[in-house]
C-alpha cells in the first residue's frame, strides 16, 4: 500500500516537475543578440573627410608606425605581435586583441583606421574591429566603440561604426568608402564607483567620426554586451583594447594612434 502511494506521488511530481520546466520554457525564452539589436531610423550620410591630426605637445604616443612598443596582448600580456609595416598596425586575427601597457581614466584620444579596399562580408562581418575605451577584463570585456565598414553596408544602427555598441547610434554617417583612412576622436569620462561597488558617476562618451559629432556627451548604462542588457562592473583605471573580431574578412588596420590624460 504504501509502496504504491509513494509511487504515485513520485509520478506527479515528475510530470510537475515536467509541465513546470516546459511553462518556464515558453514564458522566458533564453535571451538573444537579436533583442538588443535596433535597425531604425537610419542615421543619414554625411560627406566627411578624416583628421590626420598630428600629436599635440602633452599627448602619449601609442601608436607613431614604428612599433607596438606600448601594447600587449589582452590574452596573456605577452608583447603585442600585430603587423607593424608601412607606418600601419594592422590587426593579426591569430593573436587576438592587444591592449595598452597603461591604463587610463579619463582622456582624449585620437586614432585613425581603414578598411582595406578589397573588403569582402556584410553586415558585422565587413571590417568589424573595435576601440574598448576602458578594457575591462579579457576577450571583449569593456566599453566599444564600433568600428566597422559602414559605407553601404547595412547592419542594426546600434552596431554601425561610430556606435557605443549596442547602446548609442552614431547622430549620423560620416563613414568612408573601404581602402580610405577614417579618424575618431574621443572625449572619455571614465564612470567612477562606489566602495561597495555600486556606480557613483556613470561613464560619458563624446565622439567626433571624420570630424563629425556622432556620440554628444552620451551617457553609457554599463559596459558593452553581446547578449543581454548593458551594466556596470566597478574597475578603476582601465588599459584601451583594439578588436580582433572574429569575422572572415581581411584585417582592418590603424596608425596615429594618441592619447591626452585628463585626470
Ligand atoms: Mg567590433
């Protein structure tokens, strides 16, 4: 008798255990990239030509085309071993990112990339690297900045060059053909924290694409994520990340790369 009872109540309780994880299933799908992607509206075209601008006085210099003397690989901070030729640092999707020796606060910083002619791809994987404006842990933890092949080249807007990815659309497009060097320049107010961990200031991002204002002063809501929703992790001085993505397309490079401290 008892044996029988006890069998029962197991079989219920499987098939609630059963009818519980397929309602689970149907209220909270696993979440997606898809979810956090916007294709509208359409930032408009710009005509822009690229800032070569040269150091000022008081700049770090991170990148002047003669070595990566300054930078290391985020992987395992052995010395950086991307493709130093020409005056150009062009990404080696073998290594991986590379980071800065130094971390930062907040700072100015200048860089200039291009997107080989002969680009193949769409979408994101058309040129797609990135600018991490506080490196926060490895692969591509941090803040990016997007950098991708965005002249002709449809993609969600809150991925397109100029874009904190997947938070801020760029106030418009200023994006070059392949083959032509684009510059950034980047005001970066690093977020501040408090001692338990909770944040203080949030982090502020001002962004000139080609000259142009693409990001006024924007207000971040954490750092990047691919899946999911933006939050913050408290850090406090951070190295800047170049992206080796992950996409089929030739490598991107870059050159004038500078940096002014504003702590
Ligand atoms: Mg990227």
């Amino acid at each position: 008798m008892m044996r029988i009872q006890l069998s029962r109540l197991l079989t219920s309780a499987a098939l609630l255990a059963v009818a519980a994880s397929a309602l689970a299933q149907t209220t909270t799908p696993a979440p997606k990239p898809e979810d956090t992607e916007i294709w509208e509206p359409v930032p408009k075209v710009v005509t822009a030509t690229p800032n070569f601008t040269p150091p000022p006085s008081d700049a770090i210099i991170l990148f002047d085309g003669k070595n990566e003397d300054e930078w290391v690989s985020n992987k395992d901070k052995s010395p950086a071993q991307w493709v130093v030729a020409n005056n150009v640092l062009t990404v080696s999707k073998s290594q991986g990112n590379i980071e800065t020796k130094r971390s930062f606060k907040n700072y100015q910083l200048h860089l200039e990339w291009k997107v080989p002619a002969s680009i193949t791809g769409s979408g994101q994987a058309r040129g797609n690297s990135g600018v991490f404006l506080a490196s926060t842990g490895s692969g591509d933890a941090g803040y990016e900045l997007q950098v991708l092949d965005s002249y002709n080249n449809k993609t969600y807007v809150n991925g397109m060059a100029g874009s904190m990815y997947k938070q801020a659309i760029p106030l418009a497009n200023p994006g070059r053909k392949p083959g032509e060097w684009q510059s950034y320049d980047v005001m970066w107010t690093a977020p501040t924290f408090n001692e338990d961990g909770s944040v203080k200031t949030p982090a502020y991002v001002t962004v000139l694409f080609n000259g142009v204002l693409v990001e006024n002063h924007f207000e971040l809501k954490g750092e990047t994520l691919y899946i999911g929703k933006p939050f913050y992790k408290k850090y406090d001085a951070a190295p800047i990340k170049l992206q080796a993505h992950g996409d089929k397309s030739e490598p991107m490079s870059f050159r004038n790369i500078w940096v002014r401290e504003l702590n």
